[in-house]
C-alpha cells in the first residue's frame, strides 16, 4: 500500500503506479504462487494418470455400443 501511495504521490496515476511499481514489487510473490499452484494440479494429477492408465478394464464410453449387438 505503502509504494502504491508513494507512487502516486509523485503524480503518477492509480493504472501507472500499479504497473510500474506495485506489479514489479510483487513479481517474486506472483510467480512463487504459480510454481506452488503448478506443482499442486500435477501432485493431484499424478496418483489419477497412473490408476488410469493402469487399468485394464477399458470402458468403451457412453454412447458406444458393444461389438456384438445389432
């Protein structure tokens, strides 16, 4: 709040001083929430990706009908 105030102190505007000075601040935060989000969906994905593949009982889906019936 404080660099935001700052910023805009020195006659920059709200969009400016968020672009110039807020965002750049925050960077380093920013993308260490991104890895930390990342690294979470592909720890979930994970334990999924290899039950499925593991299994040896395909369904054929929905809409598909069996082989044999007319």
């Amino acid at each position: 709040m404080s660099l935001r105030e700052g910023a805009m102190a020195l006659g920059a505007s709200k969009s400016k001083a968020i672009f110039t000075v807020v965002i750049p601040a925050a960077k380093a935060g920013i993308v260490t929430g991104i890895m930390l989000n990342l690294a979470r969906v592909a720890g979930e994905t994970a334990p999924l990706l290899f039950t499925a593949f593991g299994n040896q009982f395909w369904s054929p889906g929905w809409i598909s009908r069996h082989p044999r019936s007319p």
